[in-house]
C-alpha cells in the first residue's frame, strides 16, 4: 500500500536551546511540511503532536526522525503506529528505516509490536512476582504509614480519655482527620482479640 496523501513532520526538541539542524535535514528532503515543537517527550500535553495527530486524513502520512522524538517509549510508539494504520494513516521512522507503506517496514513494524506486547506481559509478571516475594518476606508495601505505631497509640488514649477530638488530634499530628481514622483502624484490627 502506499501513501499518496501529505507527509507530515514532526520535529521535537526538550529545550529551546537544544539544535534541531539535524531533524530538519534529515526530513525536509521527504515531507511536505513539517511541525516543530520545543516540549519534553514526557510532558503531558504536547499541543503541536497533538493537533498534527488529529489532522491527520486516510492517505497521509507521519514522519519523525526518531522513534524519540515523538513518543515516550517504544510501547507509545507502537500503539499510536497501531491506531494510525486504522485510520489509514502511513507512520515512518527515519532513523530506523520503518515505514509501515512498504512490506520491510511493515515486517519490522511488527516485530516491534510482538516485541513491546511481549514486554508490557513480562513488566506485570515481574511487577507480581517482585510483590509477592516482598510479602512473604514480610515487607510493607506501599506508602510508609504517616504515624508510628507509638504515635496512633498515644492518639488512641488521648481520645479514650477524651482529652480531644479526632480532628484536633489531626491537626496536632499534621495529618488528615481521615487519615488518622484510618490508622486507627489498623491499630484496632492487629490488636489481639479475647
């Protein structure tokens, strides 16, 4: 298949002092225009990638000179390779030689997708395992607790002999009301019961 409509660039740099020279030879000789944005990658909202996403029509195509330069992984890469190619949209990397229009680029493209599914799968595998042999060692996880145990303790009798409320203790402590309701809690709950 091949792609007849406009070839969009886009360029990234994270600073405005950082030389984009090199992006801009290497794309202006294949795109018919080009979208230059000074944005790190790992910003939330990239405006011009954006916009240039969205304008894209059937028969385009989207260029970058690196897979970088455009997405925050190769994971980001290829889901947006996918939903590119079910608009109808060509996707090219230069300095990797993919373009999804040709049956190479489309070979490695796949590739890349085995390869990144295959990583999302073993990530959560390891992220489980990691976990569950923390607990049996008997680690916490998560957050570490705002109070020590000494600290809910002494909260506990304070309220027992009713010298404050819980959201005077709150305050005193510098915590949320709910917060310390919650610890609270847990101390009642591993307290032995008769």
């Amino acid at each position: 298949m091949t792609y007849a409509g406009r070839k969009a660039g886009y360029l990234r740099v994270s600073r405005a002092d950082q030389c984009i020279n090199r992006q801009i030879d290497g794309l202006k000789a294949i795109c018919d225009e080009m979208y230059l944005e000074k944005i790190s990658a790992t910003s939330r909202s990239r405006p011009v990638f954006d916009n240039l996403l969205a304008s894209l029509k059937a028969g385009d195509t989207l260029i970058v000179w690196d897979l970088d330069r455009a997405f925050r992984s190769t994971i980001d890469a290829v889901t947006q390779a996918e939903r590119l190619q079910k608009r109808g949209v060509g996707f090219q990397i230069v300095t990797l030689n993919v373009d999804t229009a040709t049956p190479d680029g489309m070979l490695v493209y796949t590739v890349m997708a085995a390869i990144a599914e295959h990583e999302r799968k073993r990530l959560g595998q390891r992220t489980k395992e990691g976990l569950a042999a923390a607990r049996a060692r008997g680690q916490r996880l998560g957050r570490p607790p705002k109070l020590s145990d000494a600290q809910v303790l002494s909260v506990k009798r304070k309220l027992d002999a009713k010298e404050a409320n819980i959201r005077e203790l709150a305050t005193l402590n510098g915590i949320h009301p709910w917060t310390l309701t919650r610890s609270l809690r847990r101390l009642e709950a591993s307290e032995p019961r008769n």
